[in-house]
C-alpha cells in the first residue's frame, strides 16, 4: 500500500491509496487483462469544476444521484470508476482482520464512542454537522494510520457500484467487473443474482422486523432494518460470496453497524452512515432503500482507478475493444516542479509546492512581473507565512476553484507529518 498524488491537465491532484490486489483479495485478472494495481480515492470526492478529485479538507459532494456518481467518476478518463462495492468490503474486510475498524463523525462532528476525536465541521444549506474530508484523526482512516483510506464510517453515506436489489433479490456485476466499465444500467444483461450451492437465488426477506435471507422470495414488500451481526441466514447455507462482499456477517462479527432494506422494486446501495448514525455506522453500514434517481444531502460518493500490468504505465483504456480507445483520455500532467524530485515525498512538502503553483497563477493573473522570484518566496516561506498565504488563498477562491484546495493549509501540515505520498509518473507520460 502507498499514497499516489496524479495531476490532470488542469494541474488539479487527486491523492489515491494504493494496492496490489493480494493486498485487497481482488481480482487479478479483469475480462482477461492482469490487474496490475488498484487506486482507492483516498477521500470521498469534492467536485472542482464539475470534476470530481480525492482532496482533503474539501467538502463532500453531496446530492449526486446514482447513475451521475458512474458518469463523473467513469468522465476522469480511462481506468477511473465509483468505487465498486468488491472495493469497498475488501477495505472492511481488511479493517476487520487488522483490527483497525475505523471510527468516524458519527455524532455532529465526533465519533459517537470517542467523542474526543473531531473533525472540522462545516455548515450547508441542509443543518448538517458534515466534517471536511481528511480532517479527523487517523483512527478515521481504514488501518489507523496517516497512510489509510479516510472517512468510511460516518460523515456521508457513499454510493457504491456493481451491486443492487431487485425486489429483495441481491444482483451483482461479477468478478469486479464494473470496475472496467460494466454497464450497470436498469435494465443490464451484466446484472447477475447471487446464488446458493444448489443454485437458489439468494433474497433477503423482511418480516416480522426481522430480515431472512431465502432461495425464495416471500410475498409482500417491506422496508427495514438490523443490526449486520442480526441478518438471518438459518434457512440456507451461506454463499462465502455473500461474505467477501459485506452482505454477510463473517463468523464472530460483533460489531453494531445496521444493515437497511427496501425489497419494493430495484434499490441501489450506499455505504458507511452519516453523521447522526451514531453506532449504527460503520465500513459494514448497508443501505439498500434510495432507487438510483434519488439525490440526499448525506449521500455522496468516491472515485477509484484500476491499472493493468503490461502497461506502460499510461491510464489503459477499459472498453475491451481490441485495446483501442473510445474517446481521447482525460490528459494528465505533473505539476512544473515535481520532475526534480526523488519520486516519494513528505505531504507538507507536496502542500508548499501545490501551493506556490497555484499562487504563482494567481501572480501571474494579477500582473506579476517575477513569476519564477514569487515561486521562489513560495517555496522557501516559513509555515506562518504559509498560513497567510493560505488565508490569501481562501479569500480568493470565488475567483478560482483550483484555490480551494489549500483551505486550512495549516491543520493539513499539522496532521500529515509522517504522511509519504508518491507522485505518479504516468502524468509525465501522457504528456
């Protein structure tokens, strides 16, 4: 695992974490390519342009229904996808098994067990209690350390891909696929039920304010919910896929995440909880009751990537059509000053010269005549008068949204210290 900073052709970053697939228990091999690398967006998205990017202490995009979260995520180019669901229990599975289950903002702005642990809340046009992405502690993050995966418990619910149900019946897109660009529409044909060992399609039935997983759909719909550790499978014999992506308690699972459902007609799935859901939330938290037009203001979503080996190092196409590409990829440069680095870095350091870029610009647009003596200063500035600049920098940033990115420059240094993140080399190879 290791933190990957990529530029796009606006000199805008995304900071992913990054995985092997034995590191995840993922597919290595996608409609017959070898996955070479899976990059999870390391926080929920923040849209900067109508695009969306993996940044900290940014607001989460919110009110974004189901089926834009694909396009927005799938429009960054070649490779890039909405975290499918396989993605996001592998991170669960993997936060169990460390003992590293995350807490999160799960009670306005703190975690409902450790109400010492914060983040910095804003306000929007919902009363929300929501917090910036990135800015709680590293118990936030999915293995408790600076280098995780943030924010899955709690904060916002985040839509996930390739999976739903149909009238309580739970269908998925196999083998990860709609990390390739599997059609996940309504009416797919990639839409595959999740069988018994004696081929019973798996429902899950509410009744009695109890869900029971069936081969068989019980009359009536209804909407309900359990606690995860509470599902009842005594009526079939559990499908270990069921497990392996989080519909299923593992065995001595004691945890007090919930698990909601609307078996009325298809239901797309959101993970993780949301600010009040106090202990219900958590990386197991389920909700299958929104249809996929629904939009909420605690519902938002993260993007991710997949790599083949073989490649390059481009961003590979993943139409399946011969290797050739359907549209021109999203272009992907480094920033100026990053080409004279020794590859990792410390995040402060990324921060300084993200920041003198995008001040150096702004110089630039205001008549500087020494654009290269302002970068200099930039570079070589003490860490008050980085928090000035940063100042600087949010009093601006109605003019330009790149400059959002360095609110609260200085909590960002204060809790990346020891944070190693690798700028990627493919931005130098799309050029």
């Amino acid at each position: 695992m290791r933190n990957e900073v990529i530029f796009d052709s606006r000199g805008i970053p995304d900071i992913l974490v990054v995985f092997t697939p034995d590191e995840l228990g993922l597919p290595a091999e996608i409609k017959g390519r070898a996955v070479k690398e899976y990059a999870i967006s390391k926080y929920p998205n923040t849209l900067i342009g109508g695009v969306p990017y993996s940044l900290p202490y940014q607001q989460p995009a919110v009110n974004v229904n189901h089926d834009e979260a694909i396009r927005l995520c799938e429009s960054k180019g070649p490779g890039w996808h909405l975290i499918t669901n396989d993605e996001w229990a592998a991170l669960a599975h993997q936060s169990r098994k460390n003992g590293t289950l995350p807490r999160g903002n799960t009670d306005y702005g703190k975690s409902h067990s450790h109400p010492e642990e914060t983040g910095t809340t804003y306000k929007d046009n919902s009363g929300s209690s929501k917090t910036l992405t990135g800015s709680g502690p590293v118990t936030w993050n999915h293995d408790h350390t600076a280098e995780g995966v943030a924010d899955m418990c709690g904060n916002i619910w985040e839509h996930v891909g390739g999976i739903r149900f149909l009238n309580g019946q739970v269908q998925v897109i196999p083998n990860n696929e709609a990390a390739a660009g599997a059609d996940q529409s309504k009416d797919s044909k990639e839409w595959t039920p999740i069988r018994t060992a004696d081929g019973g399609k798996v429902h899950y039935n509410i009744e009695d304010g109890r869900i029971e997983l069936r081969a068989v759909a019980l009359d009536g719909k209804d909407y309900d919910g359990v606690e995860f550790k509470e599902l009842d499978g005594s009526a079939i014999d559990i499908p270990e896929q069921l497990i392996e992506l989080g519909l299923y308690p593992a065995p001595g699972y004691e945890g007090t995440d919930y698990f909601w459902l609307d078996t009325d007609g298809e239901r797309i799935v959101i993970r993780g909880g949301a600010w009040p859901s106090g202990a219900n939330a958590g990386v197991f938290s389920f909700h299958g009751h929104h249809s996929r037009a629904c939009v909420a203001p605690d519902v938002g979503f993260r993007s991710a990537l997949i790599r083949y080996s073989g490649d390059s190092g481009d961003l590979d196409n993943l139409d399946g059509k011969d290797g050739k590409q359907t549209e021109e990829p999203r272009k992907e440069t480094a920033a100026p000053s990053f080409d004279t680095l020794p590859g990792p870095v410390q995040l402060p350091t990324l921060v300084r010269l993200i920041l003198a870029r995008q001040l150096t610009i702004l110089y630039e647009a205001a008549g500087g005549k020494d654009p290269e003596g302002f970068k200099r200063i930039a570079n070589t500035a003490t860490d008050k008068e980085l928090q000035q600049a940063a100042a600087l920098s949010l009093s601006l940033s109605q003019a330009n949204t790149a400059v959002e990115l360095y609110r609260n420059v200085s909590q960002q240094l204060k809790i990346a210290n020891t944070l190693t993140l690798t700028i990627g080399k493919e931005a130098a190879d799309h050029e």
